[in-house]
C-alpha cells in the first residue's frame, strides 16, 4: 500500500508493508455478511432472524383472525390424512334420480339456522376467535323434542352451511352461505353432522348452488368423514353418495353487481342419498378435501422446527391480510456457493389458494414442497440450481371464514393484480411486488398458480400465447406438455388453453406474463379425478393430489436440461399436433415452411373458466361508503321569469322606511366611489372599484 505526499514541487512516496486484515473481525456490526468476488469483497445484509409472526417450537401458535361479527366455536377440528387402498370409482347414473323442488321452511322444519356473518355490508374490523358474545343456539325448541333429527354445525373454520330445513323424516333441504359481503358464489361445502342412525337412508339437497354445471353430472361424489371410523380403523375421508343429481330448481337469487344494479340468477340443486356408518356418530361433509388456515399453519411450524430445512428454507410474512392473517413466503434455495453463483440461479415463483374453496391447490402446494424441502437427489438439484419463491395461501382470510372465490373485499383477488389499492387487496399487491424485485434480480423462468377446476376432470394448465416473437412460438406449450408426459394417468394437455383474455387481464396468470415471465401458468385440478390411462373413471385422493407436485418439480428438471434433446421432442411433436389440429379445424394446411397465417390461438375454444365480470369492481366498503357520506343537495336554477316573480315579491315584503334607508345608503356609497376615482390620492395611481349594479360585475377606473 502506498501513499502519496506533494511537497512543493517534487513528490514524496511512503511504502507500508501489506496488512492481512480479515473483514469479519474487523466490523463493528453484525448485520453484514461479507462475500468474496474473487479478491473483492462484496457486502449485503445478513438474513432476518425469524419473526414472530411464524408458529415454531419458541413461539406460540397464533391465533386466527376473523370479522367480528362472526360467531366461532373454540373446539379445534383435526382430520387425519389417508388415502383408500383402491382408487374410488364415479358414480354412475342410473337414469332415474329423483330431482325434488325446494319446500322451503314454510312447510318444512328449521333445524339449523345461523345469521349470514354480515350485519355490515362490508368488512370492518377482525378480532382472534370472532365475535365476543356468547354462542347463539342454532336450532329450534322442534329439534329439541324429536330426538331423531340431525344436529348440524358449520360454525367452524372454512364451514359455510347457512340454514337446514327437514322436509321429510329423513329428508334435510340446505342453504349454503354465500362468499361474504357478496351475494354470490355458492358451491364449496363444509359442514358437520351428529345425532345420526346407522343404517338409515338420508337425503341431503343443496337448493343455492349458482353454476349451470358440475362435475357431479360427470360422476363425482361427495366426501365424508367419520370421527368414529378415524379413531377406530385409521380411515380418513371418503366417497359417499347414491342417486346423485345436478339440477336447475325453480328459484331465482338477487344478483347485485358494483352496488348498482340487480340481477337475478337461476339457481341449481345438488341431491344425494347416504348412509352414515356409526349411530350417534360425529361426521363431516364437504366438496373437496378439506385444507384449512389452521392446518398450514401447522405445516409451516413442522417446517421450521427442522433444523436440517431452515438451512436452505425461510420463511417470512410477506404481509397482512384485511383480517390481519399472516400471508407468508417462502424462499428456497441452497444457501452454499459463491456470491456469483448464487446471483446466478434463476428463479420460479409458486403460488396456491387464492381462490378459498379451491382445496385440492393446498394439497398440490403441501405435495410440491414436500418434494423440493426432501433429500432426494432431485430435491438437491432442484435448490443447488433455482431460488424458489412460494406463497402457499394467498387469500387465508376466505380460507378461514368458508369463502368459495372472493376475500373479504367482497372481490376475487384474481381479477385484481393490477391493482393500484394496496390496503384493500394486500395479498396480490405484495405478490405481484415481490415478483417485480426478484425480477430486477435474476431471470424467472417459472411462475405457476394452483388451482382447482369444478366443471372438467384431469388437471391441466391455462398459459399465454407468446405471438409477438416469432423465435418462441410454441415454447410456452412445451412444460405442459412434458408435464402431460410425466404424470400421463392425470395430466391432460389436450385440456391446456393458452388464450389470452381481454376479460381475464387481472389474473395472476397474465400479469406475470405482461410483467415478462414467459411461462406463466394456472395449474388447475380437477376437484373430481382422472378419466385417462389406469386411473379411468376414478377420484383424486389427497395422494394424487400432492403427486402433482412432485411432477411439477420433475417437469421444471425436464425443461431446464442443458441438454435440449427433450425440449426438441417436444417443440417437433407439437408442430405436428398443431398441424392436425389447423387441417381438423380450418381445414387448411401448414405453409411448406412450417408457419401459419393464422394466430395459434384462433383455432383453441374458450378456456371455460368462470366469468371474471361477477366479482370485478372496487372493494365493497369503497363502495358503501359513498351511499354513508351525506350528499349535498343539488341546486335548482331558476329561469328568469322566476327570478324577476321572486323579486318583486321580495320588494313588496319590505318596509318602506328601511327601502328608503337602504336606497339613501346606496346613492351615498355610489357618490363618494365616483369621487375618489376621479380625484385619486398621490400613493394610488390606478385603482379598481369594483361594485354590483343590476347584478353584474362593473369596474370603474
């Protein structure tokens, strides 16, 4: 090291002998990690230490925020995880399921009846466990005196059955609970039975579900959960139902669309028979299998009590929800190398629940970082080569309080991540500002959202057609189909859409491709099951479901091979399906150099997804607010006949002695203006009277 001294006019140089200086020790502060580029050292800040917001061994577990006008009961509810040892088959229609109309509670019996949750038109504040008061009785003084009739409760986590009615001995019509602060979205089902008969026929009839169609006209059934059964054989939900019917009924529901105007919709029955297997037995109904809040949050806390996986995964709260649920991340990634190598890795973002009663997407997330958090080998290269982001819950608000689509904005938050109201749709904002800060970081080559699908069985993806450069095209094709390759008994590509939307801009989907992540996916699973390969006509068990994320990892291995031979398969079996495809539907070939003169996505359907205008809009509470705040009262113009009627009427109402002051008072005023402006003072050398006459404004000078 040397150093420099100018002395007038020759220089004067000091040699030191070099210093070892070991960086570590000689800063004064633990919040710097120094890397090494080579021999120049590279500052950046030391990880966080967990914060307490994340359940672990040290910290309790924290309490589930709901709104506080909801009623909860303080009992936890715990299923056990199994899987049949057979695949279970669909229902196969017989042709002559009955179809009964809604009787409603005019001629039936109310059994169970809770209030909507919503005493407010829109959401206000949360508190952990719910409303204060006492737990209000949910059934009448009839159900006390007949022993025989079934005691339901839904008052729970992700439950939403609003009202039963027994209509027949064992005949019960039910009413599900719309999404809250909205009027819609009926179609997820979670709900708990006691006071039952072994060996009875019971039939349950849903009357309010709002989907013109279902995979139950496809053979799908219900599950069912025995507490009895879990305690004694170790089973865990299961199908059930006989004479399962889908059906338009004959009653309408009040639509009402941006708080303006009101629509009314058909709504649609869901009628099955079953038998419950223990008397006096405590069961569980539901769409799908159940994934609540409460259970991630277990999950999570497995996790982090791993020594061995807090090497190589973080968690972090990426923000709150309305309610004040935690939202977390997850960031995953071999923590060994150089800083270059690891500024290097690309990245993949890996998203799930945004839609509440899409459970099947939990199972799907829980089986995907089971796989990447594993000891495989593959798990390893998988962490050694990519940075992983996952948010496994991104709407735990709906989650908790039984909601089908919407957050407690009353809104679906996946319409919304364009949005500017960071306060009204936390989730998706700090979602979609995460990914643009990982993007000015390193390449992603990866973003993928799970979802379920209630109207097509198999799973499948919705991607975005990348038209505008001629050198990618079919590219965005290719995971798809290397995913329906390695999980070819679920997967189906011919199912995958990559239509772009002009209804579906808000989407996680295409704001990520917009924002510049080329494959950019929705991974939707059916919430039936498969009807490909050996898997034929059989459910999804939670097994299949979570296999779809160790196929998902397996895929991204496929697909970012150095070695391309794969992705070459696949882009030349894809010419040659879109050949087929243009020759079946256009009826026309492809051009002799292997290009067409028609868009790729002119010749695919419509992706079929649900119609994104029901829940677009501003938050409900924006909404209400305007109708809260007083309006000023419009003014009325007058036309000029009126004017001159109301001022002689006012001029006949006056006391002539104060017309006459007032008239002196004026004349007097007029006199002293003309004055001084014809004779202004030296320090005024222009001034402006200004003054009324016959109602217009005159300047003097």
């Amino acid at each position: 090291m040397s150093r420099c001294i100018q002395t007038f006019d020759w220089y004067c140089f000091y040699i030191y002998p070099p210093v070892t200086l070991h960086l570590g020790q000689a800063l004064r502060t633990r919040q710097l990690v120094i890397d090494f580029d080579g021999e120049r050292p590279i500052p950046r800040l030391r990880e966080p230490l967990d914060l307490f917001a994340i359940p672990s061994p040290s910290t309790p577990f924290q309490g589930v925020r709901w709104p506080i006008e909801y009623e909860v009961f303080k009992e936890a509810i715990h299923h056990i995880e199994w899987d049949p040892p057979d695949p279970e088959p669909f229902y196969q229609p017989t042709g002559h399921e009955r179809a009964p109309m809604p009787v409603g509670e005019e001629k039936g019996n109310v059994v169970y009846c809770i209030d909507p949750g919503t005493k407010t038109s829109y959401f206000t504040y949360s508190r952990v466990g719910g409303s204060r008061g006492p737990i209000k009785s949910s059934t009448s003084s009839a159900m006390h005196q007949n022993k025989s009739t079934l005691a339901f409760e839904s008052r729970f986590e992700s439950g939403n059955l609003q009202k039963a009615v027994q209509v027949g001995v064992h005949d019960y019509e039910l009413t599900l609970r719309t999404d809250m602060y909205t009027t819609k979205h009926t179609q997820w089902f979670y709900f708990r039975v006691r006071n039952m008969k072994a060996g009875v026929t019971y039939r349950f009839t849903i009357v309010n579900l709002m989907k013109a169609s279902s995979l139950y006209c496809l053979g799908m059934r219900p599950l069912l959960y025995s507490e009895r059964a879990a305690w004694e054989k170790g089973e865990g939900w299961r199908r059930t139902g006989s004479n399962i019917r889908y059906y338009r009924n004959q009653h309408h529901q009040a639509e009402q669309d941006n708080n303006t105007t009101t629509n009314t919709k058909s709504l649609h029955s869901l009628t099955w028979t079953g038998q419950f297997p223990y008397d006096s037995d405590t069961c569980y109904l539901a769409h799908c299998y159940p994934y609540t809040y409460s259970h991630l949050q277990h999950y999570l806390s497995r996790l982090t009590s791993n020594s061995a996986t807090g090497a190589y995964c973080k968690l972090r709260v990426l923000c709150r929800s309305l309610a004040g649920n935690a939202v977390h991340v997850l960031t995953v990634t071999s923590p060994g190398g150089g800083w270059m190598d690891r500024s290097a890795k690309r990245a993949v973002v890996v998203t799930a629940r945004v839609h509440p009663g899409e459970t099947n997407s939990s199972w799907m997330m829980q089986g995907f970082l089971d796989f990447l958090l594993g000891e495989s080998d593959d798990a390893r290269l998988l962490r050694e080569t990519f940075v992983f982001k996952v948010v496994p819950m991104l709407n735990p608000d709906g989650v908790v309080v039984g909601n089908y689509r919407c957050s407690l904005a009353g809104r679906d938050l996946n319409r919304n991540y364009n949005t500017l109201l960071r306060d009204s749709f936390p989730c998706v904002w700090h979602t979609r500002n995460m990914v643009k800060r990982l993007m000015a970081e390193r390449d992603v080559v990866l973003y993928c959202d799970f979802h379920g699908h209630s109207r097509k069985n198999n799973v499948f993806m919705y991607g975005c057609t990348n038209s505008d450069d001629a050198t990618q095209r079919l590219h965005e094709r290719v995971f798809p189909l290397m995913m329906s390759k390695n999980a070819n008994d679920k997967f189906s590509f011919r199912s995958c859409k990559f239509r772009v939307h002009q209804s579906k801009e808000g989407t996680g989907r295409i704001v990520m491709w917009r924002l510049g992540i080329r494959n950019s996916y929705t991974m939707e699973s059916t919430f039936g099951g498969s009807t490909l390969g050996n898997r034929k006509g059989t459910h999804f068990t939670t097994r299949d479901l979570k296999s779809l994320g160790y196929y998902l990892c397996d895929t991204l291995l496929d697909y970012c091979d150095p070695d391309p031979t794969k992705t070459s398969h696949c882009l030349a079996e894809l010419r040659v399906m879109l050949r087929q495809e243009v020759r079946e539907r256009l009826g026309r070939e492809v051009d002799s150099d292997g290009s067409l003169s028609v868009s790729v996505s002119d010749i695919e359907s419509s992706t079929s997804g649900s119609n994104s205008t029901e829940s677009d809009g501003l938050p409900v509470h924006l909404l209400n607010r305007t109708d809260e705040v007083p309006q000023a009262k419009k003014k009325h113009l007058r036309s000029g006949k009126e004017r001159n009627r109301l001022r002689q009427e006012r001029v006949r109402n006056v006391d002539p002695k104060v017309l006459h002051r007032n008239i002196k008072n004026i004349v007097r005023r007029t006199h002293t203006q003309y004055i001084s402006a014809a004779h202004p003072p030296d320090t005024m050398k222009h001034t402006v009277v200004p003054y009324t006459k016959a109602g217009r404004d005159v300047q003097m000078i």
